[in-house]
C-alpha cells in the first residue's frame, strides 16, 4: 500500500512482511517483489549496483528513471521511490532492546547523549542507515557513520554526510513517521 504522509515528499510503498513457513530472507525478497511490481508495475524487478545500492528493471528490460530505496523491519518492508537527481534514503526499524548496545558503534558520544531517552535510539539508528543508503552512491561502501554521518542538533532536522576527508558535505531533511506501535520509518531527502 502507497502510504499517506504528504510531509514526505517521497512516494514509499508498504507491505508485511508474510513468512508462511519459508525462510525470512525468502519473506523479505516476496514482499520487496510486491513493492516494486505495485510501484513499478508487473514485470519490473530489482537489481543492484557494484556498491549495494538497488535500482529497477522495468519489465521491458530498461532501469526506471527514478532510484528507489529499500528497507525492511521485523514485519515490515517499505520501498521509496527518489526522483531523479534527489539524493535520498529509508529505513523502517522495530524498537529493540539490541540499540543500546550498536548506538555507540554508530553515533558520536556526542549524538548518543543527544539521543538517549524515549525513541531517540530508534531516531539515531534509522537517521544513520537512511543517511547511509542516502549518500554511498558518492562515498562509497566505507562510510565511518562516527565521523562522516552527523545527526541532526537539537531543534533542527536538517542532518549531513561529509566526506572522508571533510572536504565536501551534503546536507539532507528528516523525516520521521511512525507506521505501526513501536515501527518507526524514516526518511532523508537531500536539500
């Protein structure tokens, strides 16, 4: 289903994830199916480029214009469609216990105190695979997510990605929907 948030200025797409006794990764792959065929229409399918990202075959065998980006969570998937000559990313997470363990990993001290109480876990994490899936195409796989992925300060939502050397930075929107209890979507659009 197309998801109604007119904050978003993405189309994203949203489907459970079903696992009728397969494998979950042959769960996943069924449901991000089922997002690009109603995106994109029957036939179309999705493939990847050299650094992960994905992009779309339509059913004639030719790449969509537009790029997409991919995410699934416990139970859901969600696939958004990126105009061409937007940089931007989603992710879809579950609340769970394992954040207080990767935050550190991922987030400056800086941003784990910012981020501590109430769903600021949740936030950070899929503010920083957004932002990842948002910028790879230029970075490259070798994101330092302490160093290169910066969250947005108190107030703001205006997040950004430099590069390895600081040299160049690009800054993007946040977006935060909640599509179910404790399922949070987020996406970044570039600015």
């Amino acid at each position: 289903m197309k998801l109604d948030c007119p904050d978003i200025p993405l189309d994203i797409y949203l489907t459970d994830i079903v696992t009728d006794g397969g494998t979950r990764r042959s769960a996943e792959e069924a449901a991000v199916a089922r997002l690009v065929a109603e995106a994109f229409g029957a036939g179309a399918r999705r493939s990847h480029r050299s650094d992960g990202s994905p992009y779309i075959l339509q059913g004639d065998g030719s790449e969509a214009d537009e790029g997409v980006s991919i995410s699934h969570s416990r139970g859901m998937a969600a696939l958004a469609i990126i105009p061409a000559g937007t940089e931007a990313g989603i992710d879809i997470e579950d609340e769970r216990p394992q954040l207080v363990r990767v935050i550190p990993r991922i987030c400056s001290p800086a941003e784990c105190d910012a981020y501590a109480g109430g769903d600021g876990l949740l936030r950070a994490w899929t503010m920083k695979e957004a932002l990842y899936k948002a910028a790879r195409h230029r970075l490259g796989k070798e994101i330092d997510f302490t160093a290169q992925i910066h969250l947005p300060a108190a107030g703001s939502d205006i997040a950004a990605v430099s590069s390895a050397d600081g040299q160049q930075t690009r800054s993007y929107r946040v977006y935060h929907h909640r599509v179910a209890p404790g399922t949070l979507l987020t996406a970044v659009v570039s600015v």
